[in-house]
C-alpha cells in the first residue's frame, strides 16, 4: 500500500513527526540519502534493523523520509508522505486528520522544560510586568517550588520567553506567565511557547486550555481562545479564582493535533 508509518504500541499511523526525530529514525536504520537523491543503506547483516529493512515497504517509507529530510535541510517547511491511493492528496490536505505522515522542521527548538537553574531569568523577565500590574507577584521562593511547570525558550543561554503549564481535573489545562522578551517579540517565540505548551496538553489529555488576565487579550483571540464566564473553569480552579483581581478567561478547545498543525503553519509563515 506505498509508505506508511504507525506507532508501535497502538498500531495507529503516525500522523506527524518532528524533523529530529525523523532523523533519528533513519540513524536508527543506518540510512543515509545523498543530496542527489540516491539512498545508502547496509544489508550486510542480520541485525533486527535489518530485518526490518527487508519487511516488503519498510525500505521504501524509509526512503520517502529521507527525502523529506533533504527537502527540509533545503528550506522546506514541511512534507507530506502519501500512499499512492486515488483521493489520498484531497483527504491529507482537506480533511482534518488527513491520511498520511506529515514531517515539519522542529520550530520549538529552543524551548525545554526549566530548572532551578533558571529561577533567576524567570523572574528578571516577567519582574517588568509584575510592577507594571499585568502578572501577580512571583518570587523567586514561589517560583523554585512550581519551577518543573515552568519553560522557557532561551536563545545562547539567554531565556527570551517562558511560560508555566498547569493541569486540572476533566481535561482541562492552564497556561500562565507567557512573557517575551521585548527585543525578541517579532520572531514569533511568543506563537512557538503558546504552540508548544498546546502540544503538552494535548498529549496529557488536556484539550481544553484557557488563560486568565485583567489585559486585553486580542492577542489570544487572533490564535482561537474565546472568553467564557467563570463557571467554565474546573472546580478546583474556580475555587482559586481570585474576584478582586477581576481576571477575564478566554478558553480554546484543541480538537487534536491536526488543529495544531493548522495554527502552526499559520503563525510560521507570519514570521518566516
């Protein structure tokens, strides 16, 4: 049936997969693809990757990622791997779930989960909009303690953005403390950290997501969050909610990562 990748475990096919990890998978396999499009690939052997190498397909999908990865080296953003089957171009492009392996660049390079290496930067890059009223207080004891929800995006050791990920009970996921550097807020970090702690959620179980400001926030409402009343947070949540400070709450529901994939392409051209 053409090329075709699916989990190991679930048996499902594997709707996206990061340009590292595609490259991991073909060092894995010992498969190297010259730029002129020709393939190396050890047969001399019978090692369980080999094995694998002479399942009838293996090779060929194998081949099909190289490809992608040459177009990606190359300035490609993305490339869709698809089964020769009638209707399977229209399905990968206009249907949500699509119907084959979609393989992008990885655009949160950068970002990674913080330690209490990072307590300090932390507060040095949102202390600005805590005096200024837009973030509550944070310091940095408070921070240490709730430190592994925290992440950052850091550009040679510098973090220019971080962003704090915190779960409720019944699915539902908040994102907090998204500050960006002021000199680094034109090269989309902003849409990468939100982009990514998305990712996070959904792969917790997590597929409504909402954030709490007493600012305007059209900037959440151009990628999809929606305002909603107090009653639709979780209940736990609603009972830390604080009245005096008058947060509004806007709300996103992610459908799957297909949705992702959507808003991602959209914001990477923005910046690209």
């Amino acid at each position: 049936n053409g090329p075709f990748l699916k989990k190991k475990k679930k048996k499902k096919p594997v709707q996206n997969l990061r340009a590292s990890d595609a490259k991991n998978l073909l060092t894995h396999y010992n498969m190297k693809i010259h730029p002129k499009g020709f393939a190396l690939v050890d047969l001399d052997g019978n090692s369980p990757q080999q094995q694998v190498l002479r399942t009838p397909g293996s090779m060929e999908t194998l081949i099909k990622v190289g490809y992608s990865m040459v177009a990606l080296e190359k300035g490609v953003k993305r490339a869709h791997i698809l089964a020769p089957e009638n209707g399977a171009l229209v399905q990968e492009l206009y249907t949500r779930d699509g119907c084959g392996t979609l393989i992008s660049r990885d655009l949160y390079e950068g970002i990674r989960r913080a330690d209490v290496n990072d307590v300090s930067g932390i507060y040095d890059l949102i202390d600005p909009l805590v005096r200024a009223g837009t973030l509550v207080p944070r310091p940095k004891s408070k921070l240490e303690k709730e430190i592994t929800g925290y992440y950052v995006y850091t550009r040679d050791g510098l973090i220019v953005a971080t962003g704090q990920l915190k779960r409720f009970e019944g699915g539902f996921a908040e994102i907090g403390c998204l500050v960006v550097n002021k000199d680094y807020r034109k090269g989309g970090r902003g849409d990468a950290m939100l982009g990514y702690l998305e990712r996070l959620s959904l792969q917790c179980g997590a597929r409504k997501v909402f954030v709490l400001s007493t600012q305007t926030m059209d900037w959440f409402i151009e990628r999809g969050f929606r305002e909603v009343s107090v009653e639709s947070l979780p209940p736990s949540r609603q009972a830390l909610y604080n009245k005096k400070r008058k947060s509004k709450i806007y709300m996103k529901e992610i459908d799957g990562e297909r949705d992702l994939d959507a808003a991602e392409l959209w914001w990477s051209n923005q910046v690209s």
